[in-house]
C-alpha cells in the first residue's frame, strides 16, 4: 500500500531544492567572473593575477593608434627605425628568456616591473639588424638613469620592411612608485613620464622640453 506524501512537505522539499540550484548557479557565476575578469574591466584596463587581496594588482593599457607617443631612428646611417608605444604593464611579472642575465636577475625570476610594448617597423635594408635597447628610466633627482634588464627586443634581430610588435622593455621597479620618468635614449632622447592614476588608469605624456625641440 504506497502513501502519500503531504502538501506541506512536498512544498517544503520544492524550496529546499530551488535553494540548492539557487546557490550553485550563483557560486558558478561569481567563479566565472573571477577568472575572467576582463569582462568587468575592460574599460578600466586592469586586470588581477588571482583573487585574492593580498596578492599586487597587474595593470594593462593598451593603445590605440595614434598611439601617445612615436619616434625614429637611425643607426650606422643605415637602419631606420620608427617606434610606436602599443602598451604599457605594471606589476608583478617573470623574466623572459630574452632578457639579459646578470648576478641579480635570471629569467624565470619573479619581478615587480614597469614595462612598455613597442611596435617597431623597419625600413628597407637588406641584411639582418640587431638594435640595443635604448630606452632608459629616470633613478633619482640628481639625474641618474638606468638601462631595462633586457638590452636586446623579443625578437633579438631584425630584417628590412618588417613590423614587428609587442616587442618589450622591462625596468625593474618599487612597487609603492607610480611615476616614472623615460628617455627613449639613442638620437631621439624623447623624454615622457608614465603615470599609474588612482583608478587604476595610465597616463602618458611627453615632456615639454621634447615638444619644443621637434
């Protein structure tokens, strides 16, 4: 003989169920959310190495054209290059393979750097090129500066008629600064500062001595 079950329990294993599915669809949306948070942060252009708060914040900001700030060059007379910064990163990172060894930094190592991706076209030369990396970082007020880890670009050498992109230059910084004064070095000597702003934003601006001198 089966027996019924009563209305006030049904009703009440109904609601327990709807809670259960409730909280695992919205556990399963807050997982997503943090592991893309680009989604969220597309247009603040930040974007987090985990969740958790104790770890620093990696901040992104990406260019477009026309880009903050452009130059050229020329080496040995021959090799032209015009740069174009793409891209600017702040935060915790590892040293690439490409990145000059010394006693203090080995690639792998983990890192709290400034780096700026450069978009570099070549002109039309007909042997392989392999150009230093010239930019160079403001140290203190008494006007010292200091070369990035890397002294080569990711692509080492370069050929004529060529783009190449993403290419990086990789200064190793505190993490508490948030201004930083550049030189593009070589002939240009372009200088510029990059500002991390409260928002998490990044703000370019070329210095007023290098505007008047164009």
């Amino acid at each position: 003989m089966s027996k019924k079950i009563s209305t006030p329990i049904a009703i009440s294993a109904i609601l327990i169920l709807s809670t259960v599915i409730g909280v695992f669809f919205y556990s399963d949306s807050q997982t997503e959310l943090a592991v893309y948070p680009s989604k969220l942060n597309d247009f603040k252009n930040i974007s987090k190495e985990n969740t958790t708060s104790s770890q620093p914040v990696l901040i992104n900001k990406i260019f477009q054209y026309p880009y903050p700030l452009t130059w050229s060059e020329i080496s040995d007379r021959i090799y032209k290059l015009d740069y174009s910064l793409v891209g600017i990163s702040v935060g915790k990172r590892e040293i690439p393979s490409f990145a000059s060894p010394s006693s203090s930094y080995r690639p792998g190592d983990k890192i709290y750097a400034l780096t700026m991706y450069l978009k570099i076209r070549t002109s039309d030369y007909t042997v392989g090129f392999c150009p230093n990396v010239n930019l160079r970082m403001e140290l203190n007020e008494e006007g010292d500066f200091i070369a990035p880890i890397n002294t080569v670009f990711n692509d080492e050498c370069f050929w004529g008629n060529q783009t190449h992109s993403n290419q990086e230059a990789i200064f190793v910084v505190p993490e508490s600064q948030k201004k930083f004064n550049i030189t593009t070095g070589g002939e240009s000597n372009i200088f510029f500062t990059i500002t991390v702003l409260g928002n998490g934003d990044i703000n370019v601006e070329k210095s007023a001595t290098s505007e008047s001198e164009e």
